[in-house]
C-alpha cells in the first residue's frame, strides 16, 4: 500500500508530457547517487577481518605491534 505522499507523486508524473517524465527520472537518478554511503576503511576493515576465523586470531601475537621487526624480519625481540 502507498503513502498518501506517494500517491500524490505517481498523480502528478502521469499528467506530465513524457519528455518532463525522464527529467524527474534523472532528478531522482541523482538524488539516489547522493544518498548512496561510501564505504569507509573501517568498514573494508571489518568486512575482511569479520571472516577470520576465531582460531586464526588466537594465532596473532599480542606484541605484534611492540615486535613488528621480529615478527617480519626476525630479528632478536627487544
């Protein structure tokens, strides 16, 4: 069932000429773009790391950050 709203819209883009027609469509067109949410790189982040799973993130060393030379190039940990 459509809103009153939506009603009203649908009434009004029939008593158009079909020319006015495609330029409500390509407003809406835009209008749609605008809204459209880009992903951030949290959301990348979690979309890759949400697939992990939980055995492997037990692997992951706590000192990772602290230890990052040992564990990349194996140097002696400080």
């Amino acid at each position: 069932m459509l809103s009153d709203s939506e009603n009203m819209i649908i009434r009004d883009l029939k008593m158009l000429l079909p020319e006015q027609q495609e330029q409500v469509i390509k407003f809406i067109q835009k209008l749609m773009k605008k809204n459209i949410r880009h992903e951030t790189i949290w959301d990348k982040i979690y979309k890759h790391t949400g697939s992990v799973p939980a055995e492997k993130w037990e692997n992951i060393p706590a000192d990772g950050a602290e230890q990052h030379d040992h564990y990349l190039y194996g140097t002696p940990k400080k």
